[in-house]
C-alpha cells in the first residue's frame, strides 16, 4: 500500500472515532447557551421618550437602571431636554433580566451648553472659510502682480530689424 493510502484510512479511522464526541460536546455547549439564554428579553427603544416614561417601561421590564446626565456636546444641540439620548447596554439587544440598565438623558442646562458650542463651531468654521479666502485671494492677486512684472520685462512689441 501506498503511504497516501494508509495515511488516508489512518486519518478515517481517527476522525470516525473522534467526530461524534466532538459533535456531541459542540451539541451540549450550544443547548446549554440556549438554556442559559431562554429568558432573556431584549432591551426595549426608550430613545426619544421622556425620561419619567423611560423609567416606567424599564421598571415593567424588570430591570434595575440608573439615569445619568449627559455631558453638553454639539450633537445635543437639536435634541428636546428631559428625554433619554442614549442607553447601554443597545436597544434592542437581548440580555438577561438581571441585567442594570443605564441610560442617559439632557436637561436644559445641558442642551443650553451644546448650543453654545454649536454656535462656537459654526463661528470657527466660518472663520476659517474666511481666511481660506484671503489667502486664495492674496495668492491670486500675487500672480496676477508677478505676472505684469514679467510682460513689463519683456518688451513683446519690439520689432526684428
């Protein structure tokens, strides 16, 4: 017999001993994650309620959760004050009832704040556009300058003798 054809009933015999304890653990280790995971619920979409509504759905969920202001932040600046902005862990995500909740809301003072600093981007954005304009314009009008210099160096209407 040739060496690839006893390698090849040797590697059979292995994987035919091998292969229904191995499938059979794999089987054990996944009922048991689905034992473990068939009471879990998913995190329900609070985003956007008023945060005293918020605190209602997750206590009829049964889950234990914390509020948290949220610090001021451009991205705020449009959002409506006293309503949740963010949750962790995600909505929607599956997790087991025990599991605290968190999730984090914006008050006036906050949303006051982000405006600012909104405006203050704006502000800098618009003077950046601004000198990005002085300096195309002092560039343009620099080329324009050299560009007479030359014509005035060169005399182009001499005529050939």
């Amino acid at each position: 017999m040739s060496k690839k054809k006893i390698l090849g009933k040797l590697t059979k015999t292995a994987l035919d001993a091998v292969a229904p304890d191995f499938v059979d653990s794999t089987a054990n280790i996944v009922n048991q994650q689905l034992e473990k995971r068939k009471d879990y619920i998913k995190i329900p979409d609070v985003i956007s309620l008023p945060v005293d509504e918020a605190s209602s759905i997750l206590e009829s969920y049964g889950f234990k959760f914390s509020k948290a202001l949220l610090d001021p932040d451009i991205k705020y600046a449009d959002k409506r004050s006293l309503t949740v902005l963010k949750i962790s862990p995600k909505v929607g995500r599956s997790v087991d009832p025990k599991t605290f909740v968190k999730f984090f809301y914006a008050d006036e003072n906050v949303i006051t704040r982000s405006k600012e600093l909104k405006n203050a981007a704006i502000s800098q954005k618009k003077l950046q556009k601004k000198e990005q304009q002085e300096i195309l314009h002092n560039l343009a009008n620099g080329t324009i300058k050299q560009a007479k210099k030359m014509i005035n160096k060169f005399d182009f209407h001499k005529h050939k003798e």
